[in-house]
C-alpha cells in the first residue's frame, strides 16, 4: 500500500516538473521570438509624433491637468504615463523606449498563451496561439513606433482584466479594465470580448451581479467620452464619423489581417482530410471583429492602420492556431508554422524596418545637421512633418533650444540663418 503511494506522489512530481519544464520552454521561446522579430526596431530613433508626446509629458509635469484637458488624450494616460518614467529613468534615449515596447509586447504574448488555455482547453492551441501572435507582422506599428504604444497598453491590460475575471479575482479585473478605458478610448470593446471569454471557457455566460466591477466604469468612462465628444480633435477634424463606409473598413480590414495566412491554413486543412473540425473557430473570429469595431468609422482610408489590429491579431493567432492544429499531416502543418514564423520576421526586417527608417530620416537627418552646427538660428524649408516637431528634435540635442528652429518661412524672414532644405528624393537635407 505505502509503495503504491510513493510510486503515486513520485508520478504526479514527474508529471508537475514536465509541466513545468514546458511552461519555462515555451516562455524562453516566446521571449526569443519576439526580440528577434523586433531586434531591428532599437536603432529606429524617434519617430514624428513621439516628439509631441515627449514634449507633452513635459508640460504635464507642471501642469498635471493639461493632458486632461485634451480630447482624445485624457484617454491615452497610460502612454503618457509610460514616456514620463521611461524618460526620467533613461533620458532622451530611443532604444531603451523600444525595449520596453519588445518587453510589452513579450507580457502580452504571455497573456495570449495563458488566456488560450483558459479559453480553448488545449495547451498545444494556448502555445501556437502565443507563438504565432509573438511574430505576426500585422500589428507591427504597435511596438515599432513609440507613439503607436497606447495599442500594446490597451491590450495589456484588456488580457489582465479578462485573465483577472475568469479567475474571479474581480477587483483587479476592475483595476485592469480602468486601466484599459485610459489606454485608449477603444478600450470599451471589454463589453463584448467579456461575455465571448466566459463563453468560450465554460460555454454559458453566467448572470451575476460582479458584472458590476466591469459595468461600472465602462457607464462612468462612457458618459466622460460623449460630454467630451465636441472637443475630440478626432471627431472634430473629420477623421472619425459615422456612416456606411464604416462596413467596408470593417470587412476590408477583416481581409488584411487574415490574409494570406488563414485562408492558406484553411485550404490546408481542408486538401488533406480534415483532421476534425476546429473547435471554438467562431470564438476566434469573433474576437476579431469585435476588436476591430472601435476603430472601423475612419474617414481617411479603407483600412485600420496596422497598429489599430494589435489587440485583433490576438483573435487571429487563436483562429489560426485552432486551425493549423487541425493539419493531418505532421510534416506540411510544421512546414507552414515555420514559414509563418520566418516570413513574418523576415518581413519585419527586411521591408519594415526600412519603413520606419523612412519615416524617422526627416528628424534623424535634421539632428545630425544640428549636431554638426554650432547652436544658432536655422531656418528649414520644406519639412514635410508638423513644425512643432522640428522644433522638439532639439531637446534631444545640448545647447539647441525649441526657439532657434524656424520651419517653412521666407527665407528673407532669417537672412542670418543656417538654411536647410529637405530632400525627398536623396532623403537628406541640403543647403539654400
């Protein structure tokens, strides 16, 4: 009897240290991919619109109620929060900002993994699903631009308070969920990727009254939101609104972020005897476009902005592991994974990192200029971002102050100044 008990406690030690060990493999591998996919990002510098937030956090800092004065910023304090510690702690320097976005990233991963077995029951769709959202490209503007970071947040902590909730530890899925509504003004979507978790867990979506902890501050958040609409600059500019092109955004998008993967996974699983139907794929689909809804009543294009699908890859990588596990044939279901994984990385740094180095030349050329001047008046003529931010790129550099920088003048208006023109074509600045 007592040997059949020690033979009983020693299997069950074995089985907890292979768990284990699998749950340490997979975390390393999460943490690997995801710094090779965005190792290219480091040496990217600052990017158009995170010299505003810089500058931002400055003011906040002597004036705390500035950011809530502005519409939609009172809804991005995280980020704002995130550039204000980042930048006392590291100062004006852009690589230690990007390792904290490969970092955020790399949680969220995590999250996706646990919140997947919690979802679908199958550690081996929880691990394909984390690994495969790791290194999608499609949301890549999240963690390759700074300012792109309020989706990474929003994400964040939309899986804690989900992670927090089927756990029933309600109060800090409350916390989260707050945290989440100040990420980003998108973060309402909680009302419907809520009931879809709970479904996808326990197949019933339970009445009770902790539904409260969400309840509440979504009411509270959506009552600030719509007193707040006529000053959103968003709205009030024309590039959000209501209408009919709304669908067409909405499929479109829908389209891109599967494309060509699931269709290809699809037809896979469909040539080579169906190894069972995928279980749970509605779910997946669902939490696609529901995630994508917030953003779909764009004006200025037919798509959502590729950091706009951040928290929608999640729905993807869930649909698409769902369906790759179902691939009968072991060595063409792990051909396709390694090809999603290699071409996903190599396109981030073969054809995106050599966009984001595109859209940071106008300023990084401009601080080199400035670098190699000795701190004076210069005029710049043709700088194709706002000229506010021409006017930032000078904190970065000592002895150059905001108020030396003229953009986009006469050049009679600052006979005595150095005169820089931007180039398109060569992607540099020359002499006038």
């Amino acid at each position: 009897m007592l040997s059949k008990e020690i033979h009983s406690v020693s299997s069950g030690s074995l089985q907890f240290s292979l768990v284990r060990a699998g749950q340490g493999a997979t975390g390393i591998a999460l943490a690997v991919l995801c710094a090779i996919a965005y190792l290219p990002a480091l040496n990217n510098g600052f990017i158009s619109d995170d010299f505003v937030i810089l500058e931002r956090v400055t003011t906040w800092k002597s004036d705390f109620s500035y950011l809530f004065q502005m519409s939609p910023e009172k809804f991005r304090i995280t980020s704002y929060l995130a550039f204000g510690l980042l930048k006392g702690l590291i100062g004006y320097h852009p690589a230690g900002f990007y390792v904290f976005a490969i970092l955020l990233h790399f949680l969220n991963a995590v999250l996706v993994w646990k919140l997947l077995g919690l979802m679908t029951g199958s550690p081996r769709v929880a691990v394909l699903g984390s690994l495969l959202f790791a290194v999608g490209q499609s949301p890549q503007e999240a963690v390759m631009w700074l300012a792109g970071i309020n989706e990474s947040l929003l994400a964040l902590f939309i899986l804690l308070t989900l992670w927090f909730w089927m756990r029933e530890k309600f109060l800090w899925s409350a916390a989260a969920c707050i945290a989440a509504l100040f990420s980003k003004e998108s973060g309402a979507v909680i009302v419907l990727l809520l009931p879809l978790v709970e479904f996808a867990a326990k197949r019933n979506v339970l009445r009770r009254r902790q539904v409260l902890y969400i309840g509440i501050p979504v009411l509270l958040f959506a009552g600030i939101f719509i007193s707040s609409l006529s000053d959103n600059a968003l709205v009030g500019q024309g590039f959000y609104g209501l209408g009919l092109h709304a669908l067409i955004v909405w499929v479109k998008s829908l389209h891109r972020l599967m494309f060509p993967w699931l269709y290809l996974a699809i037809l896979l699983w469909l040539t080579t005897g169906r190894g069972g139907k995928p279980s749970g794929i509605a779910a997946g689909f669902l939490w696609m476009g529901a995630a994508l809804i917030p953003y779909i009543f764009l004006t200025y294009q037919d798509h959502v902005p590729s950091r706009h699908t951040y928290l929608a890859s999640i729905g993807f990588a869930w649909t698409l592991a769902l369906v790759a596990e179902k691939i009968r044939m072991p060595r063409l279901q792990t051909a396709f994974l390694a090809a999603f994984l290699v071409v996903n990385i190599g396109y981030l740094w073969i054809v995106k990192d050599r966009q984001y180095e595109q859209r940071s030349a106008p300023t990084a050329r401009l601080m080199e200029q400035l670098r190699s001047h000795p701190p004076g008046p210069v005029l710049i003529d043709e700088f194709p971002l706002n000229p506010w931010i021409a006017k930032m790129t000078t904190r970065l550099i000592p002895g150059w102050d905001p108020q030396m920088i003229r953009v986009n003048e006469p050049a009679e208006a600052c006979a005595g100044c150095l005169k820089l023109r931007w180039n398109p074509k060569t992607g540099n600045y020359s002499t006038f």
